[in-house]
C-alpha cells in the first residue's frame, strides 16, 4: 500500500502540498486530492491513486484557498490535519498514510459462513468481513437495517455496503444502502468475498442493528 510522508505545517502554502483524504478510514474508493507545488490541483478517485478523476488550478493566499472558483478558509488541526469551509460545508482532511483508522484492508476480517448474520455498531468505523466461496459460483447478497426489513426483526441502524473481490482492490459493487438495489448477486472472482459495512448517520446516530444474509444461488441474475 502507497505510503507518503508530508512535511510539518507552518500554516503557509507548503502546507497543503502532497495528498490527502477525508476518510476516517480509507477504502480502496476514497477520493485523494493532490495539491502540487506549481499550483496543479489533480482530484482521483482510489486510495492507490491510480484514476484520476478531475484536475485544476489552486492558490493559497490570505483570503484562504482557492479551488475550481471556490474559495475555502483554512484551518490547521495539526501536523496531520486541515479543516476546509466554504459556507455551510465543513470537512476534516487527512494527510494520505495517516487517517485516525487507517487503511481498512490492514485490518483482520472478521470471518463469516455463508447464512444470515445480525450485527451491530457502536461506533462510528466500518466493519470489515470475509466469506469463503467457490470461484464461479453465484452469490445472493441480502441485508436489512432499519430502512428496509423483510422479516418480523426490529432493526435500529442503517448501513450501506460494499463487496471486494479476493484482490481487495476491484470492487464487485460499492457504498450500496437499502433504499437502492438490493439484494445483490455476485459471481465469485476467487476464493473469497469481502465486504466493508459502513454504518449510516440516523437519528443523530452511527449505531444500531441490522442483519446481513449472503447464500449461494442457482444462477446469477442481474
């Protein structure tokens, strides 16, 4: 996994300089922003910063930053961390390397059989799973929080998710919830499924229940 160190702040232009991410735990997904010395600005759209998404200009001066016509103000956290604001928006950004949870996939997956699971968050980090399957084999992906239920559970949480093939960097499909398709089928590239299950912000919280179903199926469907 790419790694870049930046330099101390000094509240000046320097600063910004090198990559960052607003994730507090990034995903193969996340969207890095670069700010280059010569006043490039190159937006993409993967935590291994090969895709990128949209470039520009930027400038740093006393009215604060300038990007895509957009003026931020600016705040330094810490060595690790700005704060940019353009009206009512409001993000924390992390330098690449150094977000609080880190890079998800050096976590351990929490190993799952196929079946039915019932989870829970009491914080605000995602979840990291691993199934076995069979290469090839087609797979029905089914979870029910509290937007949508198909059985007589009560759940109090909402989720959306995401699945990985064995590689852990191309997706199957990503940041799916409960109020768009669903259930998913997959067909197995490898040996093993991953899935990251973000819980969402509801009723001025990040936890709560839900229940996660993933099963073998016939034939894939589309």
């Amino acid at each position: 996994m790419k790694r870049i160190l930046n330099h101390s702040f000094d509240g000046e232009k320097s600063s910004l300089l090198g990559y960052w991410t607003s994730d507090y735990y990034a995903v193969p997904e996340s969207i890095v922003m670069e700010f280059q010395s010569c006043g490039i600005f190159n937006l993409y759209n993967d935590y291994l910063i090969k895709k990128q998404y949209a470039t520009g200009r930027w400038t740093f001066g006393d009215k604060g930053l300038l990007l895509h016509d957009t003026l931020y103000t600016v705040a330094f956290i810490d060595s690790f961390t700005i704060e940019l604001e353009s009206g009512d928006s409001r993000k924390y950004l992390y330098r690449l390397g150094h977000e609080p949870g880190g890079y998800i996939f050096d976590k351990a997956p929490h190993q799952l059989s196929l079946g039915r699971y019932n989870g829970e968050f009491t914080t605000i980090e995602p979840q990291l799973f691993s199934v076995c399957v069979r290469k090839g084999s087609s797979y029905r992906i089914f979870w029910e929080d509290s937007w949508q239920s198909s059985s007589d559970a009560c759940f109090n949480g909402a989720i959306e998710i995401s699945a990985y093939k064995a590689d852990k960097e191309h997706a199957y499909f990503t940041s799916v919830d409960s109020r768009k398709k669903r259930p998913q089928f997959v067909v197995a590239i490898g040996n093993s499924i991953y899935f990251i299950i973000h819980p969402l912000f509801l009723l001025n919280a990040y936890t709560g229940t839900y229940a996660l179903t993933i099963t073998e199926t016939e034939s894939t469907q589309a």
